[in-house]
C-alpha cells in the first residue's frame, strides 16, 4: 500500500475507533468468499460495519483513538473488526450466531464501555435482549396493571347487567 492510503485507511479506522459503541474482534481464516459475503450481509442488515483490517494500521489506530493498548494485543493474524455504531448488541448477537454455524470462524474479543472484553462476555453479551424486545417487555409491564383494572371495572358491569337482565326477567 502507499503511504496516503495507509494514512487514509488509518483515519477511517482511528474514526471507527473513536465513534462505535462496540466493537468485537474476530479471526476469519478458513471463511470462503461466499462465507465471508454471507456474513458481511447479515451485519450490513443489523447495522454492524465489518472491516478486515492490517494488524500494523489497526494498531495504529486504535492507539491514536485512545483506545486501550491491551485490544491492541488481538490484533495477531488474520484480523478483522465489527463495529457497532448504533447498537452495542448486534455485533455480538450476529458474531456469535454465525460462529455456531461455522467452527472455523472465531470470535478474539470485545470493547464495550470502554474496556476489553474476552470471548466469553461476547458470547453473554448476544445472549441480552435488544433494545426493542426490552422496550417492549417493559411497556407491557407498565400496561399490565392498567389492562387488570379494566378487566375488573368491566366484570362489575357485567355483573350489574346481569342483575338487571334477572329483574327483568323475573318481572316479565
């Protein structure tokens, strides 16, 4: 590569660096193209951006983003990054599920809030709900006791009207 490209490419990546809310680390040796293009569609559709990367220019980068020397230690072979700008969940979630589909792919490690996490706190990491299956389990809780005293004004209701409908009856 030219010296302008690497610098480009480690601008990209220091802003990469810099602006995701997660990232996991993976080894995607042994992955085929048709693997590889499997997998980067399924991140595409979650929002995740995926980037191989030269171990020499992330290192780079991710020193210039002020992100801790111990990520740096991951990047050993074949290298490549998800990003998660958006969602801190969806890499972990996609990264995990594709690993259990493919035994050669592996995941290295994580950052999250601002620390390295291992592989195993990846893997716990795609276990957590997303943010919509949580809203919403959280909007039903709240509806719950609403949805109760409804039911319970509505069975006294009914209850009146079957009284009078018994009155009526008995007087008809």
């Amino acid at each position: 590569m030219v010296t302008a490209e690497k610098k480009a490419v480690v601008a990209e990546l220091n802003e990469k660096f810099e602006e995701a809310k997660s990232m996991v680390i993976t080894d995607y040796i042994g992955l085929d193209v048709a693997e590889m293009t499997e997998l980067r569609k399924k991140l595409r559709d979650s929002g995740v951006d995926y980037k191989v990367v030269k171990n020499t220019l992330a290192t780079i980068a991710a020193e210039g983003a002020g992100v801790k020397e111990e990520l740096t230690d991951y990047f050993q072979g074949p290298t490549a990054i998800a990003f998660g700008m958006e969602d801190v969940i969806s890499p972990a979630k996609v990264l995990v599920d594709f690993e259990k589909d493919y035994d050669i792919f592996e995941i290295k490690a994580g950052y999250l809030n601002n620390q390295v996490i291992g592989r195993d706190e990846v893997i716990s990491l795609s276990k957590v709900p997303s943010k919509e299956e949580l809203l919403g389990k959280t909007f039903a809780g709240m509806k719950a006791p609403i949805v109760g005293l409804v039911n319970v004004l509505q069975s006294n209701l009914r209850n009146v009207v079957q009284v009078l409908n018994q009155i009526k009856e008995e007087k008809a």
